[in-house]
C-alpha cells in the first residue's frame, strides 16, 4: 500500500491504492475488471494522478460496503 507524503508532517488524509492493491483485495477483481468500471464510470471512485489511477482505500471500504447485499443480521 502507497501513501503519498514528502515528510511525517505533510501527509495526505488517504492511503492511496494501485490498481494492482485493489484487485488483489477485491476476491474475482481483475485490473482489467477495474479498468473496464473506470470507463463505465461504475464501481469505487478512483484518482487519476497524471496518467497513474489510484483508489483511497477508505473510500474502497464505503463502496466495498455500500455494495453489500442481503438482509441484515442481528
């Protein structure tokens, strides 16, 4: 896992995640799965830092949870 920052004082509030970090997290995730949502404009939000793509890996977990089917256990 990534996380942008030049020093401890200066740290961005994401950790930020490759395409590559994703798809191994995500069980029958691909790169080329991400990929093809980016272009659909479906699935987690994700960054483009020039030509790199990055995800925040909190904002993977609300998607990740939002997607959550079935009926709620107590």
């Amino acid at each position: 896992m990534t996380t942008l920052a030049g020093d401890d004082s200066a740290k961005l509030s994401h950790e930020l995640l490759s395409p590559d970090q994703v798809a191994a997290l995500l069980p029958g995730v691909t790169k080329g799965t991400l990929a093809m949502w980016r272009y659909e404009h479906k699935g987690p939000k994700y960054y483009k830092l020039g030509r790199k793509v990055v995800y925040a890996l909190d904002e993977l977990e609300e998607w990740l949870a939002a997607s959550a089917s079935g009926a709620e256990r107590e």
